[in-house]
C-alpha cells in the first residue's frame, strides 16, 4: 500500500472519529436543552444554559455533516470536496477555541449574588410543588449542602420566611441517614447542633465542633470543577482529531490529479 492510499484511509479514519464526536455532542445539546434534572430551574443564567444547549446541538450537527464529507471526499478523491472539507473544519476548530476561551474568562466572573437573589424571591420550602424548589430541594439533599451561601438565605425578607414563620431553613438543609433517609433530627437542625445540619465534607459525618455550614454555591462548584475534567479531556480529543484531520485533508489535496 503507498503513501497516498494510507493518507486515505487515514483521512476516513479520522472523519469517522469526527462523524461520532458530532453525534455525541449533538445528544448532548438534546440532553441539557430537554433539562431532564430540572437545573435550568435554579440556575440564574437559564437563557445562556439554553443557547449552550442549542450550540452544542448545532455544532454536533455540522460536526457530522462534516464528518460525513471528509468521508465522502477522500473515498471520491474529490479536490473540491477536500478544500471544501479544509475550509469548514478550520472555521469549526477556530469557534471550539474562541468558545473555550470565553468560557475560561467568563466562567471565574460568576458571583453567588444571582442565585442568592432568585432563592430568597422564589423558593417556597420543602413542601413546594413548582420546579424550582423541588430542583433546590433536590439539589441541598443530594450535595449536602443549604442555600447559595449558607443557611442564612433563607432569612428574613425572603419567600421561604414569609411562608414559614420562625423556620430558620428548610428540611432539606437538615442531615439524613442516607441519601433518601429519615432526618436524624430536626430540633438538633434547627438548633444548628453540628452533624444535624449539613455541613462542610460532603454527607452527614460524625459529629465534630469545627464543622460548619455549607452552601450550595461551592460545593457543586467544587463538584462541576472535578466534573469538568472529562469534558475538558474529550475536547481536547476533538480538537486533536480535527487537526488530524485538517493536515490529511491537505495533504490529499495536493496529492490528487
């Protein structure tokens, strides 16, 4: 097999790698745009998350399409279709990265104070029925945490305290025996006793004096960075494949009659 020939079934190899990379986010996009955990709920910026969602959409659209060409244009050995192939993968590759680095520079200025101000106006307590406080119940049980910063948010002045008079938080602040559990003991919750309230560390330990409540804002912080690494890995892998695939493309290029 020569040189040429190796060039294009590398090239289709790669397009194929681009062709399933398109697919998954394209799935992706349909996941966080379908919100089935309900988080647009209680996320201040819904409408970014929203554009993200059809962005991720249409870019794993357009990932296949091309995926599909870089295909169609090495197995052809189509000139146009590979300068075609160039020039649309090169404009992709440069919006992934003007993308990235506008979530970096955008991602560090986020600030509690929109949440904070959306949970003191619109959450109801643990009995409420709408989706942004069964989405905050939600998520204080699930990451052991309470409020945006602490459980001061739910003070006075906000929804929750003009329902629930002399009720300083909510249930779902309170530590359970398990992830779906019996509270271990509202009065010690109420009282702030450490171990009863959820506090710094994750699910309920044993109790410890220099413990202290936590909220919402750094843990799933802390949780989204340890998260983000996968994310960040496969990008780094399609931007890799796409490189690839730029070069082989050229060089196709320049290698066919």
């Amino acid at each position: 097999m020569d040189v040429l020939s190796c060039l294009k079934y590398l090239m289709f190899i790669f397009n194929v790698l681009v062709f399933a990379g398109g697919t998954l986010l394209a799935a992706l996009g349909l996941w966080v745009a379908a919100d089935p955990g309900g988080f647009q709920a209680f996320v201040a910026a819904r409408a970014v998350l929203g554009a993200a969602a059809w962005l991720l959409l249409a870019l794993g659209i357009a990932l296949a399409l091309l995926g599909c060409l870089g295909c169609c244009g090495a197995l052809r050995r189509s000139r146009p279709l590979l300068l075609l192939f160039f020039i649309l993968v090169s404009l992709v590759f440069l919006m992934q990265l003007v993308g990235a680095i506008l979530f970096l520079v955008h991602w560090k200025q986020v600030r509690p104070e929109r949440f904070l101000s959306e949970l003191r106006r619109n959450y109801r307590g643990d009995e409420g029925a709408e989706v942004f406080s069964t989405a905050w119940n939600t998520l204080m049980v699930t990451f052991s945490c309470c409020g945006v910063l602490g459980p001061e948010d739910f003070g006075n002045g906000s929804r929750f305290q003009e329902l629930h008079p002399g009720v300083p938080w909510p249930r779902a602040c309170c530590a359970r025996d398990g992830l779906l559990g019996d509270l271990l003991g509202w009065e010690q919750c109420q009282d702030r006793s450490p171990g009863y309230i959820h506090e710094q560390g994750g699910p309920p330990p044993p109790p410890h004096p220099s413990r202290c409540p936590q909220g919402c804002f750094s843990t799933f912080g802390r949780t989204l960075q340890r998260s983000l690494s996968l994310p960040g890995s496969c990008s780094l892998a399609v931007l890799g494949i796409e490189t690839f695939a730029m070069f082989f493309s050229l060089c196709l290029y320049y290698n066919f009659d």
